[in-house]
C-alpha cells in the first residue's frame, strides 16, 4: 500500500518556520488530523518545547504532549504526525526509529541545512517512505 501525507502549505510553512526558529536546536510539531486507508490529511501543527534542548535529538515533556492529546480529543482529530528536524539528512535515525515503534504516526524529519523534508512510517518493523502532497 502506498502511504500519503496531504499536507497544506500553511502547515508546512509553519513545520519549516519552527525548524529555522529553533536551529541549531532539533525542533519538534505534532501534526492533527485523519487517517484513512493509508492517506494522512494534516489539518492542524502544533509546536512543542525540545526539552532536551539538543541539536541531535528530542524529548517532548509528559504534559505538552498530554496537552496535544487533549487537543486532539477536543477537535475530534488525531495525532497522524510527528515532525522534527536534523543536522543532516532528512532520514531516521536509530533513536528515531526505537521511538516510531512506540509512535506509530507519520514521521516527519526535517533537514536543518536546507529545509528538505521526507516522511516515514515503521509498519511491522520496515521502514516505509510516506508521500507528501502538499495542498493550498
């Protein structure tokens, strides 16, 4: 199955400013919307704090990432994105790939050095490569 990401510009403009705001920092938004058979529509980011405060990996807090669900629930949506950015290449790292087994969402990494983006999904321990479409 082929996976897809419908992300709107406005979303992706905001994932790209909150990368450039936090560089040299990794900068991590969770992307809310749906999912249906293998197609992620992206409706709303939110930015969270790296409380790591590192430029080579995340950790997002126990109550920002509760207060996420909540706004999840109260908007009738889901978590289907997870978003954050590398020093390098925008591909997973080993820590990110231990974490996507535990965050089955879409994974989005972001490139520091020239704000290049790919997507990836872990489904039954393969890493697949998720298709982005980006939407007015």
């Amino acid at each position: 199955m082929i996976l897809i990401i419908k992300i709107p510009r406005k979303i992706l403009d905001e994932i790209l400013s909150n990368v450039s705001k936090n560089k040299p920092i990794e900068a991590v938004s969770f992307i809310l919307g749906y999912e249906k058979n293998g197609v992620y529509d992206a409706r709303e980011i939110i930015n969270v704090k790296n409380s790591l405060n590192s430029a080579s990996e995340f950790y997002v807090d126990p109550e920002d990432l509760l207060n996420v669900y909540k706004k999840a629930e109260e908007n009738g949506m889901e978590i289907v994105a997870i978003a954050h950015s590398h020093q390098g290449l925008p591909v997973p790292s080993a820590t990110d790939i231990k974490y996507m087994k535990l965050n089955p969402y879409v994974w989005i990494i972001v490139s520091m050095t020239d704000l290049k983006l790919q997507a990836y999904k872990l489904n039954e321990e393969k890493l697949e490569t998720v298709n982005i479409i980006i939407s007015l």
